[in-house]
C-alpha cells in the first residue's frame, strides 16, 4: 500500500483544519473535554456516543 500523492494530502489537511473554526466546534470540545475527563477511556471507546451527547446539550 502507498500513500497518496502530497497534494491530496494537503488537500485534506486544509479542509480538515477548516473544520476546526466552524461555528460550534469550541462547544463541543470543551464539552467533550469535560466528559472525557469526567468518565476517562470510556469516551474513546464509545466516541459516537459521547459525541451526540455533547452535541444534544447544545
């Protein structure tokens, strides 16, 4: 298996970093910080989950 050209790469690492200002982003991480802090591994385990939690309380 090889690695896509860089160009694609960058490519998505652009839109992947864009993602990070869209409106909303903050509040999720920081709520997602709290449980993650909060209930440990768990939240790596079931990442969905915790995310549409996160996502609801908004």
């Amino acid at each position: 298996m090889t690695l896509p050209p860089d160009a694609h790469l960058i490519a998505s690492f652009g839109e992947f970093a864009g993602t990070l200002t869209q409106p909303g982003f903050a509040a999720r991480a920081v709520g997602l910080g709290a449980l993650a802090a909060e209930k440990g591994l768990d939240v790596e385990y079931q990442l969905s989950e915790y995310i549409g939690r996160v996502s609801e309380a908004l």
